[in-house]
C-alpha cells in the first residue's frame, strides 16, 4: 500500500514537473521521422494482464515487422533521435503515466512481451505477481544488454538462454526483500548509472 502511495505521487510529481521536457521530445520524434510519438507495446504485466506500455517511438514506424522483439545494438530500425533518446533513457519518461494509472510501478520487473514470458518455468512465472517497474536491479545491471546482443553470434538465443533467467532471477531477489527504501535505492542507483559517463 505505501509502495503504491509513493507511485502515484512521484509519477504525479514527475509528469507535472517534466511536461515541457516531454512536449519538447514530443515535438522532436513528430518532426525526426514519420509515425507517430509515441510507441505503444503491448506487455505482461501483474498476473499474467497484458497493457500497452508508453515510450516515445526511438524505431521506424513499423519496425515490428522487420525483425525481433530485441533490439540489438546498432539496430538499423532505431532512428537518429532515437538512438540518443534510449541513451540517455528519456523515451522510458513517458512511462510515469503508466505507473499513475495503476499499470506499472516506479521499481519491479520491466515487463516483458508475451512470447519470452510464455518460455517462464514455473517457478519463473512467481515474477508475474509483482507489478512491472521503469527499473529494476536487472535493468541496472543490463544497462549495456544492447551491445551484449550485439556481440552475440545468435542475439535471440543469448536472451532467452542466458539474460532473460538472470533478469528474473535477480527479480524474484528482489521480491523477497522489497521495501520502499530498498526501491529509493534502487531509483537514485538508475539514476546515477543514467548520469554516469
């Protein structure tokens, strides 16, 4: 209940405070490319609810057909603007509204899309009960996991094999010790990972 409570008043507070940021890099994929600003992905969210999550599109308009769910570093599919945008993590800002209405949660699993989750073990599924987040440990410790991809002879293969059992792994970790001073933690760690050179 206090988890939630901090969510909806930091997403609040975020979306209120960086509304010109966000109509600025609103503007800027509008005019970058064609499609549209924003990116709607359809994910696994809590017990197994799929939602649409938000980020400003950093891809071709259609760009999920043609190729992977993965995006691998120096993917041709990703846009000028949105190669610094995924830098820099500001395309996930978008994503404050999604943790506002209840679908996700300033800390927990990023969400995954339903073929990778449909490959969980049984014991891996126990990650679904938790409400997905903008950042985790996991995404700490991938914060490089496009260029992972890349060096990898078969990209899909090293996901499925190696990443995606870590990430939740290092989830369901996380689950057996969460508090809102270790997610504090965690937020103030992205962060310094994101302003990290």
């Amino acid at each position: 209940m206090l988890k939630r409570a901090m969510d909806i008043k930091l997403s609040f507070l975020g979306l209120l405070a960086l509304w010109p940021l966000l109509l600025i890099l609103a503007l800027l994929v509008k005019l970058s490319s064609s499609g549209t600003v924003f990116y709607r992905g359809l994910r696994v969210g809590r017990q197994g609810r799929t939602f649409k999550m938000l980020k400003f599109r950093t891809m071709a308009a259609d760009a999920e057909t043609q190729g992977l769910p993965l995006t691998v570093g120096g993917d041709s599919r990703i846009t000028g603007l949105g190669r610094f945008l995924r830098k820099a993590k500001l395309d996930e800002l978008p994503q404050l509204w999604n943790v506002l209405v209840g679908e996700m949660s300033l800390v927990g699993p990023r969400p995954e899309v339903q073929k990778y989750v449909e490959m969980y073990s049984e014991e891996q599924r126990k990650v679904l009960d938790l409400r997905p987040g903008i950042t985790d440990p996991a995404s700490i410790k991938y914060r490089n996991e496009n260029d992972i991809l890349a060096a990898a002879v078969d990209p899909e293969k090293t996901y499925i094999v190696s990443i995606m059992p870590d990430k939740v792994r290092l989830n369901l970790n996380y689950a057996s010790r969460a508090s809102v001073w270790s997610d504090l933690g965690i937020i103030f760690r992205t962060l310094f990972r994101i302003a990290r050179p």
